[in-house]
C-alpha cells in the first residue's frame, strides 16, 4: 500500500515538474531577428505562466552557426526541447533518418492540422510513414527589395530580368553608383545564386535540378553560373564581411539600389528599420521570376529524451495555431503557413505576398532547405567559394555535379 501511494505521488510530482519547469528553445532568431518569436513567446508564458522558457538562440543568418551547435547537442544527449529547422531534408534527411525525433502525426490529427495547412506543405514535412515538425511559417526567397525615392531619383525602375537587371546596374554605375547590388556574407551569395538559377533556367528546369533531370553540368545550367559572374561585378567587394542585415541596411541608405534576400528582410525593414512598405522599401520578384514563389518554411520539431515533453508539445500547439502564426508572421515578415490566418493583422508587403503563395507557381529554396538533401546543402557553400576563387563557371558546375552525384541526386 506504501509503495502505492509513493509511486503515485511520484506520478503526481513528475507532472507538476512538467506543467511547470523550463522549456528550452533553440533557434537562430537572435538580436535583429528577434521580435517575432519573442512575441510568441509571450503569449506561450500567458498561457502557460509557470513554465519558465529559456529563448536560446546562436546568431547568424539563416542558421550557419546555429546547426552547428545543435549537431553537438543532438549528439552529445543534451537536446533542446523544441528546435527551429527548415520544412524539408534540412529535418527529415538528418535528424529523422538518425531517429532522434519524435513523429507528430497524432499531434496533427488531435488539432485538425492536415487540413489546416496545404497538402504541399504537409508533404515537405512527412517522410517514413511520419510528419516530423510543425511548420509556422511560408517564407518567400525570391524577393528584390529597393529603395523607392532613390531609384526614382536615379531614374531607374526595377528590372525584370537580368539582362534588363544588368542594363540597370550599368546605367547606376554611371551615376556613380558604385555597388548597385547589395550583397553579404557567403550564404547570401547562395541566395543570391538561387534567385540568378530560378531566373535563367526558369521554374521547370530549377525543379529539375533537384530530382537529377537536369545536370548541373548541363549547358543551361552553366549558363547561371555565367550570369551570377556577371551580376557579381555589381556588388560591393566587401560583401563576405557583411550579415544579411547590414547588406539590407546598404540599400535602405540609398548606397545601393538593390538588394536580393528573403522576405525576412520585411520583417527586419518593417518591425526593427520601422519602414513602410511600399514607402521606405518597395519589392518586386527577383529579375526573371515573376509568377513563382520560391518557398521555404520555419518549423520546429520534437526531439526524442527532451526534459520536458509537456511543455514541447504545448509550444507547437500554439505554434501550429491560428492564433500562434498571427502573432508571429506579421512581425517576422513571412506568411502564415495555415490557411485561414487573418490578412487584415498583415501589411501590404505580406498581402501580396499571400496573394502571390496563392497564384504563382511554387518552388522551393536550396539555401534554406526545401529541396536538396541537407548533405548536399551544407557543402553548396564550398561550390561557392570554388566558384568565387576562379570565376570559373565550368569548375563551379563540375563541383556542384560532383556534390549531387555524391549524395544522390536523381537516384
Ligand atoms: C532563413 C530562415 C528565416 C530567417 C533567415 C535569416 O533560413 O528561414 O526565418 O531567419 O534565415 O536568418
């Protein structure tokens, strides 16, 4: 009998430790990038005001640093209790095939979410009869952000494609506009690659390059490497020293005209800058690309042996709620990933943006995740640095093949 009332006594104990307790979450949404998530968070300790969360995050664009450490954790047992990571490979070809997940399938059927967000979405996150993480937002890559008074006085509009986007730049360069693109540090040139790749080869053949159809060696495909050389004489010599943020701030200045980045950079103009869209920044598809959407979307999982399960589940609850994506995505800059969040809590920015998600063709994001296996995203950075060594279109694409060849690519 004792023994009885000492094992639910424990029982008791071990659910008020989780009711209440800390919640660990780990992402890469430091400083800058910050007030979104804090927001969310919150709202979560309204909710839940006994559970203390600890907001930890590794600073450095879209997660470069942030992996790294949560690799260590991951392996060495000590997990965070929920971790941001890209919908995709980024989650599934690592952390899931190593089974250090848990599977939310049942989390999605108790709160209604397989109808809630779209079916594409939906597959991105399944894999191995399981759905690995909760999404909370849809990113747009493909965006080319200006600044509206200085072009006007330049007397330049935004191109719409790179040949017409070259033109431009040369006719800045005229004006003395010395870097009429603004560029960052080596994962922005990635970005910036994938929005040069999507304009020249268009969204058919861009597909294709991630299910092997189309070679990287091919000549179309070595055609964007041509291009990127090109558009590179544009930026500023310093861009490897430069965060996302403070390429951003050149064009916000008015040094450059142009800058080509996530929509994370409304976020970051709108919420911190406290710019207007459409006034103090006006965008438009990156040049060639007009009517698609290069996706990606932030999502956070479940790792397996976490402290304090309770807390997790109850952190993607609210991250996968209509309300938990209406308090984030209009301070982040993204669109909600459900489909019935309020547009009215949106800017104008977004607006388009969720009219676009709607009406364009959808593709998805190497840099961050969406389409390539994580193996073969995390070593796309050294086909970068090979290419910018040499300048050498070929080398570059014989690496890049070499790469995909290696993980699988089209197999
Ligand atoms: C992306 C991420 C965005 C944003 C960006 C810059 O990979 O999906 O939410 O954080 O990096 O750091």
């Amino acid at each position: 009998m004792k023994r009885r009332v000492l094992f639910v006594l424990l029982i008791l104990a071990a659910i008020a430790a989780q009711a209440d307790g800390k919640l660990e979450i780990f992402s890469w949404w430091a400083g800058d990038e910050g007030p979104a998530l804090e927001a969310l968070i919150k709202q979560y300790t309204t909710l839940y005001p006994t559970v203390q969360v600890i907001n930890s995050t590794v600073t450095g664009g879209s997660g470069v640093n942030a992996r790294a450490v949560l690799k260590t954790r991951m392996l060495g047992g000590d997990p965070p209790d929920s971790f941001q990571v890209h919908a995709g490979q980024e989650l599934i070809g690592t952390w899931v095939v190593a089974e250090r997940m848990e599977n939310l399938t049942s989390l999605f059927t108790s709160e209604g979410w397989k109808t809630k967000f779209p079916k594409g979405l939906i597959d991105l996150l399944s894999a191995k009869g399981g759905i690995w993480s909760v999404p909370v937002n849809i990113h747009r890559s493909n965006v080319m952000w200006y600044n509206p008074a200085r072009l006007k006085e330049w007397g330049v509009t935004a191109p719409k494609s790179w040949d017409e986007f070259l033109a431009t730049c040369k006719t800045l360069q005229g004006k003395g506009v010395q870097a009429p693109l603004s560029l960052g540090e080596n994962w922005t040139q990635q970005h910036l690659w994938e929005s040069v790749a999507l304009g020249v080869l268009g969204p058919e053949n861009y597909a294709a390059l991630w299910t092997g159809k189309l070679k990287f060696t091919d000549p179309r495909a070595v055609k964007v490497w041509e291009t990127f050389g090109k558009v590179l004489e544009y930026t500023n010599k310093d861009a490897a020293g430069l965060s996302w943020q403070q390429a951003t701030d050149r064009m916000v200045k008015g040094e450059s005209a142009f800058n080509i980045m996530g929509d994370w950079a409304a976020g970051y103009m709108t919420t911190t800058l406290k710019l207007k869209p459409g006034e103090g920044y006006g965008w438009a598809a990156s040049p060639g690309t007009a009517g698609t959407f290069m996706m990606l979307s932030d999502s956070f999982g479940l790792p397996k042996g976490i402290k304090n399960r309770t807390a997790a589940v109850n952190w993607l609850k609210l991250l996968g709620s209509r309300q938990g994506q209406d308090i984030f995505n209009p301070l982040k800059g993204s669109i909600a990933a459900r489909l019935d969040s309020d547009l009215n809590k949106y800017n104008a920015y977004l607006q388009a943006a969720a009219k676009d998600w709607k009406a364009n063709k959808i593709v998805g994001s190497l840099v961050h995740g969406a389409v390539a296996p994580e193996s073969f995203m995390s070593q796309f950075g050294t086909v970068m640095e090979i290419y910018l060594g040499g300048k050498n279109p070929t080398a570059a694409a014989n690496a890049a093949q070499a790469i995909a060849t290696q993980v699988g690519i089209g197999k």
